[in-house]
C-alpha cells in the first residue's frame, strides 16, 4: 500500500536558498527525520519534493542549527525516483535512536544533474575529507585508487565536485 504524501520544508539560516535542516509535517505537527542511513538519493527525493531540480548533497551533522521537538523518521532508504519522502523505506513514525544533533539535511539545486555524472564512484580522502577538500579516489573493478594530477585543472576538479554533491561555483 503506497504511503501517504507528506508536506516537507527546510530550516535553518540558509533554508531560503536551499541549504537547511529538512522538516517533515506529520500527524498535525513538524518533526525532523534522523541522519542514518541518510544519502544523495534521499536528499534527491527530499529537494525534488521541495520543488528543486535535484540535490547537490545531503548534509548530516553540525552542518546546521539542529531542531526539536519530534523526530518522524529514521533509517530513510529511497532508490531516488519517488516523487514523496513518505514513499521511501524507512523506520516506522516516531521510532527513532536518534538526537537532535543527528538531523538531516540537504543542498538543494536549481540544476538537474544527469544521473550518468554521478554514475562513477568517487570519494575524498584525507583529513579534510569532511568538508569537501582531499584526495580523490575513483572506485574501478572493485578497488579504490587515486589520480593522476598530469592535466589535472579546475574545470577537472570543478568536475569532481559537481559529482560528489558540491557546488563548485558557491563552496560554502
């Protein structure tokens, strides 16, 4: 049985541009959903439903003012093309192991990026990896390995970010 639709919106001191802690409206009341589990085909669904074009990536802890009050959900798993967060797996409403500071977010953009971009693994590695500086690594025939620098430019590196959910032209 196809789950109800549900309302959403974001919250924080960016949620005007996309960027913000995401709030589920649920049994009369707003709530948060839990950070675990939670992914760029979550954070897709979620911006789709807030009426972006898609989602530069998710964002998990301290990256925004976390909330309170209930949270709805927990364990969210979508495979990315359903049209409500309310249609994807997760965790039964209001059980959660969560706190507040375990929030979900997303970025949010007004750019549909094809899914063959981000159809190559990559990753950052480092001690910045975090926020978005470090080495990149490509995922090939099962193994993780580096790239050459020989070339290796901005638009290469502009690129990169763009596939793993940055936005190169606004880093914040």
């Amino acid at each position: 049985m196809p789950a109800s639709p549900v309302s959403l919106r974001l919250q924080g001191p960016l949620s005007e541009n996309g960027t913000g802690r995401v709030e589920v409206f649920y049994n009369g009341h707003w709530g948060t959903i839990c950070d675990d589990g939670w992914d760029l085909r979550d954070a897709r669904v979620a911006c789709r439903q807030l009426g972006y074009r898609d989602a530069f990536r998710p964002l998990q802890r301290y990256t925004f003012p976390s909330g309170s009050g209930q949270i709805w959900l927990a364990y969210v798993a979508c495979k990315g093309e359903e049209q409500n967060i309310a249609s994807c797996s997760h965790s039964p409403w209001g059980v959660d192991y969560c706190s507040h500071y375990q929030d979900a977010g997303v970025k949010c953009s007004k750019t549909d990026y094809p899914d063959d971009i981000k159809s190559v693994k990559l990753r950052l590695q480092g001690p910045h990896s975090a926020n978005g500086a470090g080495r990149v690594e490509v995922f090939y025939h099962g193994y993780w390995g580096t790239i050459c620098d020989n070339g290796w430019d901005m638009r290469d590196a502009r690129v990169v970010c763009r596939q793993l959910g940055y936005d190169p032209d606004n880093p914040t």
